[in-house]
C-alpha cells in the first residue's frame, strides 16, 4: 500500500527546526503588527520578509510531507533547504537589523526583531 503522507520528516531533527522556525517568524511578525506603535510604512519590510519567509517554509513542509522529495529525485533537495536557509537568514537579518534601527525606543519591536534574528 502506497503512503499518501510522509510524517517522518517532520519527526526528525531538521523537521522539528523547521516548525520552530515557523513559530519564531510568526511570534516575530505578529509582535510587529500587533504593536501600538506601529505604522504602515515603517515596518512594512519587516513584516513582508517575516510573512515571505514563514509562507516559503510552510510551502516546504507542505511539498515534504506529500512526498515531494520521493517523487522528484532530480531535485537536490539538501541544497534547496541549504539555499533556503541561507536566503531566509540574509532576508531576517536585514528586515531585523532595519526594524531594530527604525523601533530604538520600542522595547517590543527590538525584541521581535532580535529574537527572529537570532534563529
């Protein structure tokens, strides 16, 4: 009997850093939208790339847990998740780094874009 879902990769190690991924980019961007502080323009960047990148890892987890990565083999998927990463790392750093400079007197954004950061 074929298996319709793969829960394997969402058991293991890098399954699990995924999810935790997940949560800190949506405690992040909720935190800065959530804010009285907060306007349109300011935080927009910010809140795009943390928005991006949760929609990106949920469309992995998704592709991953349908087998995706069975059924595509010419795929590299160990780079993709690599390239992935890096882009999602690059992207947080220089939304946080933005919001950090634009929040200076606003200890709940400095904290949401610290803790994104740093994951």
């Amino acid at each position: 009997m074929m298996e319709f879902l793969f829960l394997d990769y969402l058991l293991s190690k890098q399954g699990i850093l995924k999810i935790a991924q997940l949560v800190i980019l949506l405690v992040a961007f909720a935190c800065v939208r959530s804010t009285w502080y907060n306007s349109f323009y300011a935080y927009g960047f910010y809140e795009g790339v943390t928005l991006g990148y949760s929609v990106t890892i949920v469309l992995y987890l998704f592709l991953t847990v349908f087998g995706l990565q069975k059924r595509a083999s010419f795929v590299n998927w160990l780079i993709a998740e690599f390239v992935l990463d890096t882009l999602g790392f690059i992207f947080i750093s220089t939304g946080s780094i933005i919001a950090a400079l634009k929040s200076f007197e606003v200890p709940v954004l400095v904290a949401a874009s610290v803790r994104a950061s740093s994951q």
